[in-house]
C-alpha cells in the first residue's frame, strides 16, 4: 500500500509516462506508445485504483491507441473498461457519452454486431430517458425514436451529435 505522497509521485509517473507514450503516437511508433500506455494503465489499476478518473483515462488512452492500430480486441476492451468508470462518476456527462459512442464503433469495428447492437440500444434507452423518465424499459425502437425526436428539438447541438451517432451506431 502506498502513503498518500507515494501514490502523488506516482501520478505524477503515470503523466510522464502518458505524455511520452503520446509523443511516440505522434512519430507513428504505435507499438510502443501502446506499451507505454498499458504500462500506465497497469501501474493505475495496481496501486491507484481508487482514482477512477486516472484510471478511467489510462484505459481510454490503451483503447484509443489499440483502435489506431486497429486491435480491436483490445479496443473494445479497454474502451468498455474507461466507458464503464466514467459512467459510474458521471452516467450523462456528454465526455461519458462520447466514450460510449467509442466502444460501440469499436464493437462495430470487430464485426461484433450483437455486442454492437446490444450497446446502442442501451445508449438509446439512456437518452429516452433523459425526455421520459417514466418510459418503460422494453420501449420498442419505434416509440423510442418518437422520443429522441422531441429530444433532438429541445436539445443544444452536443445533446444533438448524441441522439444522431446513437442512431446511426444501431443502423
């Protein structure tokens, strides 16, 4: 177990670590930016698991990495493993959506359509739930689309890009 001071030189590691792993990803050293970037996600998951945000980040950064180089495996992986944290911490947070939306292209990406579909239609029954906390949860795509439809009206254009990338990852 590490001392509170201890885990901040850690982060402060982990950063370094990050930001050299993003000057490989610029070169186009993938394979070793993806070292890197694995190496910080390990180091997050063994001694600051309780910081779900850096931990949350280090899986997003593998996954971003593993989808340049099309490892969609891995990916999908780690973009479930970033998703599933930052829904925990902040489950409407457009940033949140946005790493969802991710992993369902990752899964799109893999040809893993039933893992595909089943996550669109999770997202979609999130945002029909933004308009109608009361709709059922076996709402059908088409009662839920009549929704999304007064969402997207109410809605400002970040909300927007939401609904239409929902759609169109489920198309």
């Amino acid at each position: 177990k590490l001392s509170a001071e201890e885990k901040e030189k850690l982060k402060d590691i982990v950063h370094h670590l990050t930001t050299a792993a993003n000057f490989y990803k610029i070169d186009g050293r993938a394979e070793s930016a993806g070292r890197l970037y694995r190496r910080c996600y390990l180091l997050c998951q063994d001694y600051l698991a309780d910081d779900e945000e850096m931990l949350a980040q280090c899986a997003y950064d593998v996954a971003d990495n593993a989808m340049w180089t099309e490892t969609f495996d891995e990916s999908s992986f780690y973009f479930d493993r970033s998703f599933r944290l930052k829904d925990k911490l902040r489950p409407l947070d457009i940033a949140t959506n946005d790493v969802g939306d991710t992993l369902g292209r990752s899964y799109i990406a893999k040809w893993d359509t039933v893992k595909a579909r089943e996550h669109y239609k999770k997202t979609i029954a999130g945002l029909v739930k933004i308009q109608d906390k009361t709709a059922a949860p076996d709402i059908s795509l088409q009662e839920a689309v009549v929704i999304l439809e007064k969402l997207f009206q109410n809605s400002g254009p970040e909300r927007r890009r939401q609904i239409i990338a929902a759609m169109q990852g489920l198309a």
